[in-house]
C-alpha cells in the first residue's frame, strides 16, 4: 500500500460536505487540502478546521497540488463542476444523484474518458449493513429463493434544508432517497427491470415529491416495493423480504428484525381455526406449533474494501471501481422511468439498460 495521500478538495462544505472530511480521515489514504463554497460562513468554518479555503473554484482548478475535487453541491451544478474538474486534469467524486439526468451523465463520463480520469460516484449505501444482511439472504437463498423485497425509509419531518424543496436544483424524494434504495436493488438482483409501475406524494404542497412508492418487476420473477415517506409517524420496517421458504424482517438501522422459516423436520398438521373480526379463518391462523424456525438475522454480505479504499486502489490502478459508472447509469436511467410512470400513470416496460456484465463487482 502506497504511503502517499492524495489530495482532496471538497466543493461544497455544507452537511454532508463537512462529513466527508471525516470519511477521508478514517480511510487515511486521502487527505482533504482544502475547500471551496460560495457562502464565507463555511468557508470561515473549513479555516477553523484546518483546511485552506479557496478564493474561487477557478483557484481549485489552478492548483497543481489538488488531485482530486469532491463535490458535495446542490445536484444541479454537478455536472459542470465536475467537467471543469476534468478539463484541467482533475479525478472526480460526486455525491448522489450524480446529474439531473441520464444524458447530463453521460457527458460527464464522456469527459472523464476524454481527459483519462476518474469519475465515482458516492453511492455509499451499499456499504450499509441491514442492505449487505438482505444482499446476504438474496446471494445464499438463506429463506430460499427470494421473490418480494420491500425496502423503505421513513420520516415525519418532511422535506430537510433548503434548495430540496427545489426542482430546479434537483430537489425531492426520489432524487434524494430514491437513488440509494434503488441503487441497492439494481446491485444486488442480476436481472433487468422489466416493468415499473410508481406514485409520487405531493401532500406538503412542495413542487417537489416529499416521497414516492415504485414497483419494480425483475425479470428472474423477483418483484420489489420501494417507498420513501416523510409524513409517516408510524413507521413500517425497513426491510421486510419473503423466500420460498421464510420471511425476513429488518425494523431499522439498529438491526432488529428476525427470520423465520419453514420446519421441515416436522409433521404437518392443520392450522387451528381462530376467531377474526366477527367469523373464523384458517387461512389467517398462525402456523401449528413447531412448523417454524425463529431465528437471528444471519452475517452481512461483505464488500471487497469501503468505498474511499477502492476509490485509492482505483486511482492507482489496483482495482475496478465497486460503484461503476454503468450501473449508475442505470439508476439514473430506472429514476426517469419512474417519474415518467408517475407522471403517466402507466406501467413502463422496455426501458432498463441491464448490462449483465457490470451489474457486479
């Protein structure tokens, strides 16, 4: 492993910004040399950390010394930003969702091809532990093979911050959460989309979704429930996966949940009737005792190195990049479906731009 830390400057200090700073810091194979942001507030705020605040973004692009430029902006300058970068011989990352479009996309890989650099993209929820337990049942067929996974996130809080509630600068939902549930599906399920059907959710009177629901129909047979909400103060899980042979539940990101599954081993008896409402049903009563399995979540699927490692080993040339720019592509391109489906009211088919061979790392 190289003793060299490459340099990093991050274009945008704002939340998510400032935390990439500690990101960097943990891998500790990068090293954030400066920073540019339009409001002097943050930028006063990256002096007091340590970092060297940046007259303009022009400065940036200048230095010599600066490897690589982060961009953490609102998502409507991201492509422009990161062309810049690119022309005066800069290595990119970018924060989701990395354009405002599949075509803004391509013009920027366009260009990192052009100029022989680097374009990742941050797609760091991959890495998140209740979607590597799913990933982990998916791969190891742990409750056989799966055939629904719902995937949710939920709030009460609405829209957060400022240019979100903004469709201009790429504000909403489905830009914001969306991507990463998205983005983990299309990871995990080596098979194309072959049908998407979705709502969005206008009730706080935004110009933007404060949330959406899609349906995605694989076509291995696996169907998938995404939903982001921000007015739901009652939660639903935020995994809830059924196999041929068990169900699996996640709550949250604390990790509880559970499995449970089929008792081959034991005899099979007829459920007892219960009472439900004002009749009787078997259908409904739970399984006879002894027919299931109760049991704890299993280990997380593991990826080979976190993303800042594999962004480094990707710079060097010791490795294909974890998040790769075809498969970005496609949720960029599954994100258009799904607006469209909306907007229609249609079920959308013969849209995905599956490409087998760069579904996995």
């Amino acid at each position: 492993m190289s003793s060299t830390k490459h340099s990093v400057v991050i274009v945008g200090y704002g939340g998510m910004g400032s935390y990439h700073t500690q990101l960097i810091k943990d891998c500790g194979r990068l090293e954030v040399t400066g920073v540019y942001d339009l409001l002097g507030e943050r930028s006063a705020a990256a002096v007091e950390a340590g970092y060297t605040a940046y007259a303009s973004y022009a400065g940036v692009l200048a230095d010599p010394a600066v490897e690589t430029v982060l961009i953490a902006t609102p998502n409507d300058v991201h492509k422009d930003i990161a062309i810049a970068a690119f022309r005066a011989g800069k290595h990119v990352i970018c924060e989701k969702p990395v354009a405002m479009s599949a075509d803004e996309f391509r013009e920027m890989t366009a260009e990192a091809e052009k100029a022989g650099r680097v374009l990742m993209v941050h797609q760091n929820r991959r890495w998140d532990e209740d979607f590597r337990i799913v990933k982990a049942m998916y791969d190891k067929e742990t409750i056989g093979s799966l055939f629904r996974i719902e995937s949710r996130v939920h709030g009460a809080n609405g829209i957060p911050g400022d240019w979100r509630h903004i469709k201009a600068q790429g504000g909403g939902m489905l830009l914001d959460w969306g991507v990463h549930l998205l983005d983990q599906l299309l990871f995990m399920i080596d098979s194309p989309v072959v049908s998407v059907s979705a709502n969005l959710s206008f009730i706080l009177g935004n110009e933007v979704d404060d949330g959406f629901e899609a349906v995605l129909q694989f076509g291995n047979g696996v169907q998938a429930v995404v939903e982001v909400g921000t007015t739901n103060f009652i939660t639903l899980p935020r995994w809830y996966v059924k196999g041929l042979e068990g169900t699996a539940v996640i709550e949250d990101w604390s990790l509880t949940g559970r499995i449970v599954t089929r008792n081959n081993d034991s005899v099979k008896r007829e459920p007892t009737p219960i009472r439900a409402g004002v009749g009787l049903t078997k259908t409904m009563a739970p399984p006879s005792e002894g027919a299931t399995i109760t049991e704890a979540l299993p280990p997380a699927a593991e990826l080979p190195a976190s993303f800042y490692d594999n962004y480094v080993d990707v710079l060097e040339g010791k490795a294909e990049p974890i998040v790769n720019n075809e498969q970005v592509l496609r949720v960029q391109n599954l994100i258009e479906a799904i607006f469209t489906a909306a907007e229609s009211q249609q079920t959308l088919k013969n849209f995905d731009i599956y490409t087998p061979e760069y579904n996995f790392i």
